[in-house]
C-alpha cells in the first residue's frame, strides 16, 4: 500500500539535472543536437516563442500534451502522449527552466520516473543578431523502459525525426508558411 502512496514519481529518473545547459552533454546517453531555421524578424521571434512554450508547437506536431494553461514554469509537471487506447504511451516530465529573454525563449524538461526514456530535454527559440530565428533541441536519454531498451537504435532516429517535425511545425505556425 505505501508504494501506490508513494511520491516516487515525481523523481526524476537521471542524476544530470540541468546538463543540456551545459557542453558537453553527459556520458552514457545518446545525445541529440537538432537545429531547424524559423524565418527572420522579431515577429516570427515571438510567435515561434509563443507557440513553443504554451505547447501549442507540440500539440500540432500530433502529440497528446497534459499541461498546467498558459506558458511554461519551473517546477510544473506535463505529460507528453503519443498512441491511441491501450497502445498510448505517456511521458511525464519536470520543467527544469525557462528562458523568456530578448534572443531566446525557451524551456527545458527532466523525465520523471515511469518515463520510458531517462534524461533531459532542451527546446529553444533563438534569434541571432541579424534577426535570423532558429528552433534548437538539445537532449540526453537513454532507454528506462523494456519497450525502448527493446528498440534499441531506432528510439533515437524517432527522436531526432520528432525534432525534425517539431521545427517545421514551428515554422509553419510562427510564419505560416510549410518547410522547405
């Protein structure tokens, strides 16, 4: 009975809290580097922003997103689902931080235990001085579950084909326009 009471699942299940802020990204995990060009301007900045930290991006991209309304905040929980019925696989995750600055805008997330991957994950909107916007994801995992252990090196190729299509449906709603 105490463990159906327990908090264990609001622990994150990986100790390198806060390393996708950081270089290099931590041993032992795959690591995933993913750039995806918005468009250009302070007005794509802020719609691309926008869209990106209220998971709007996320939600249009097909996944499931339970997530407190309006932007995102340290210490909020939110989980990520992707499936139908009994194939539906949630993913819950910590937000660790956030960035709302003049050239970057942004948030990070940590797996908490039950996630069927262990590490972090960092989504960024970035504006460079020539006003030219860039999505960013940076991220560490490793499989937790039996299903992602079970699928070996295609989680990873799924990760970065997710990233891929993140950044195009970014595009597309901060710019209105399809990838090219």
């Amino acid at each position: 009975m105490t463990r159906l009471l327990s908090t264990d699942r609001d622990i994150l299940s990986y100790p390198e809290r806060g390393a996708t802020e950081h270089r290099p990204l931590p041993a032992g995990y795959h690591h995933l580097h993913h750039r995806t060009r918005i468009g250009h301007g302070p007005a794509v900045f802020e719609a691309a922003g926008t869209a990106l930290t209220t998971f709007r991006a996320h939600r249009a991209s097909g996944m499931r997103v339970l997530a407190e309304p309006g932007a995102v905040r340290p210490g909020a929980r939110v989980t990520v689902g992707i499936g139908f019925g009994p194939l539906r696989i949630d993913a819950r995750c910590l937000i660790l931080r956030t960035a709302y600055e003049s050239a970057r805008v942004g948030f990070s997330y940590g797996t908490l235990t039950g996630h069927p991957e262990s590490g972090e994950e960092s989504f960024m909107v970035l504006m460079d001085p020539d006003g030219t916007v860039w999505f960013e994801v940076t991220a560490f995992s490793r499989p937790a579950r039996w299903y992602t252990r079970l699928g070996g090196p295609v989680v990873p190729f799924l990760q970065l084909n997710y990233a891929r299509l993140l950044g195009r449906t970014l595009r597309r709603l901060a710019t209105g326009t399809p990838a090219a």
